[in-house]
C-alpha cells in the first residue's frame, strides 16, 4: 500500500538543492577539494520522506536515530559496504537504526537506475556532505559537513511535524568554537543552568553577583584555556563537561572570555543604579521570522530573567541560558537596538 507523502519535504527540497549547490561552487571556488555532490530537489524529497516515515516506528520499543549521508561508496574513506544493499524505505531503515545511532556513524545512501539505496555505513566524509539526521519521532535535522572546526556540521534546517525552520546562512549562526561546545554540553545533562561569559582582567562583574560567591575558585581553573581550542577533541571533551556540569548547580557558572573558570552557583542581581530589565529583542536564526520585543520572563522565567538583567548591567559580557525543556538561548547586549538581544539558538544544537 503506498504511503501518504510527507508534504514538508517537497515544500523545503527546492530551497536545500540550492543551498547545497550554493556552498558547493563557492567551496571549488575557494579551492576546497574532496567535496561531496550535491543532491537535487528529488533526491531531497524522497530522502526527507522516508526518513519522516522511518522516525515514527519503533524497532524493540525503541524510536529510531539515524544519520544518512548522501554519497557513493567509492568517495567514502574506509566504508563498510554491504553485500546486498537495502531498499531506502523506512521499514529498513528503522531495522538498521541501532547499528548508527551512535555519533560519528552514518549509513551511507546514493542514487542507482533512478533508485536510492543504502550501501552501508562510514565515518569519514567529505566537504559539504548533505547529512539528514532523524533525532527523534517527527523531528528530522538537514545539516552540511563543514569539514573543520571542533563542530564539523552546520545545521541547515530543522523539520518538526509540519513546521519547517531553515537556518539563516552566513554569520548570525554561532561561531564554531569552544562555547558551541559548552552550549552543548551544557543542554545535554537535561538539568538546565545558566553560564556567564565575563571580560578577561575585569571585576565589574562582582557588582551584579550576591556576594560571596558560594563556590568561588581558589585560582582561577585554567585547563581549558591552556588546551585551546586547537586541542585534539579527546582532550577538550572531559574539560568542557567538567565545566558544563557545573551548570546544573544552583547558580551561575562564571567564565572569562579566555575560558578561565572563577566559579560558580553565583547568584545574579540587579546591579546598584541600574533600571530593572523590562523588555529584551528576541530572534530565532531561521529564515522568515523577525525580532520581537518581549518580556524575559516569557523566555522561561528566573534564569532567563536573571540572565538578561546581568548582560543589561554588564554590557560586556555574555550569558548562556539552557532550560530543562530543552531551549537554549543566548543573550547579549544589543548596540543597535540599545537593549538586550535574546538569541534563541536551539536549531543550531540538534
């Protein structure tokens, strides 16, 4: 019996065959090579369709996560190929789930006589590689291997049910450096926190932090700042969820832009002088939405307040905020808007 079609995937396939295309020519502009091909609309659709389809079975009791790459056997690095390659339908799919639900695997899938396929799996991939991870029922990610950086994949789009949110290209997205990493962290032990992000060699922090600060450093912990963000993956990984769980404390976490740890269970107030924060600028970094003004407790309540009254007293500095639900936003102070910019970032961290 043939299956209803996922209409997300054939409203959002012409938008990513671009965009892939796109990074494609600028990337063999720039001289980048071992680049991956970029897929066409149809491509798009059936891939996003099936996976749709496949992440709302179970297999045992338990939902799918699946990470399907689009590209041939032969441009993968030391792939596991199959004998007999599988049919691209999510019966199939959901079956082999558990084989690739761990991170950095992804079942390998192309095109051959106008039918795609899955050929097996790989763990290396090339430049600009279209990825579409299904990270839970109903909830698809398309993201682009960047081929650098700690985080190696932006995310393109996110599809919930009928909701499509494409993530706006260029420099509004987070940079891919260590706090991406602590933002990631941060979300992943569920318990929600709050880290504040002060000037290097300042101390006007100390005017809006409740003295004194419970759990203060002897000496500012410095072994993520000595590792760089140049460190292999496998030193930087226990640093940065040794600090991220120190957000799920009561309290703030306090870290200088050099990532030098001062403490933490800080608690925020309002700084001597300085108005009570009414309103913040509030944004998603997807295409189509606008920024509105609000106040920061609609954004989740005490931390988000908290937060927003610390960046509109220490201007300088940068707050991260990640609820137990889930959302993470980031607020920061806004010159062009003279006000706090809560940047609700959660698309960027599936």
């Amino acid at each position: 019996m043939k299956r209803e079609a996922y209409a997300a995937a054939r409203t959002v396939a012409p938008k990513l065959q671009d965009y892939f295309a796109r990074h494609r020519d600028e990337a063999i502009a720039s001289g980048q090579q071992f680049l991956a091909r970029a897929p066409d609309a149809e491509t798009i659709e059936s891939i996003i369709d099936v996976a749709f389809w496949a992440s709302l079975r179970k297999e045992e009791g338990y939902s799918p996560r699946i990470s399907l790459a689009f590209l041939p056997p032969e441009e993968a690095l030391h792939p596991l190929i199959l004998e007999r390659p599988l049919a691209l339908v999510p019966d199939a799919l959901s079956r082999v789930a558990p084989a690739v639900e761990r991170p950095g695997i992804h079942l390998g899938f192309s095109r051959r006589d106008d039918e795609l396929f899955v050929w097996g799996t790989t763990r290396a991939l090339p430049v600009s590689c279209f990825v579409l991870e299904v990270a839970a029922p109903g909830l698809l990610v398309v993201k682009r291997h960047s081929g650098e950086g700690l985080r190696k994949f932006n995310n393109v789009a996110v599809l919930e049910g009928d909701q499509i949110k494409i993530i706006r290209d260029g420099p509004s997205q987070l940079s891919v450096n260590l706090m991406l990493q602590l933002a990631l962290s941060m979300r992943a032990h569920g318990r929600g926190g709050s880290l504040l992000i002060i000037p290097d060699g300042s101390d006007s922090w100390r005017e809006s932090i409740v003295q004194p600060l419970p759990y203060a450093a002897a000496q500012p912990y410095r072994e993520l700042a000595n590792a760089g963000a140049d460190a292999a993956q496998s030193t930087l990984d226990p640093l940065i969820a040794a600090i991220a769980g120190l957000t799920a404390v009561d309290g703030a976490v306090l870290l200088t832009d050099r990532f030098e740890l001062l403490g933490f269970g800080a608690k925020i107030a309002r700084r001597r002088g300085y108005p009570q924060v009414e309103q913040v600028a509030w944004s998603e970094p997807v295409e189509g939405m606008s920024t509105v003004l609000v106040h920061p407790e609609r954004l989740g309540g005490t931390r988000h307040m908290s937060a927003a009254q610390f960046i509109q007293d220490q201007r300088s500095s940068v707050a991260f905020v990640a609820s137990q639900d889930g959302h993470f936003t980031v607020f920061k102070w806004s010159p062009q808007e003279e006000m706090v910019h809560a940047h609700r970032v959660d698309a960027l961290l599936l």
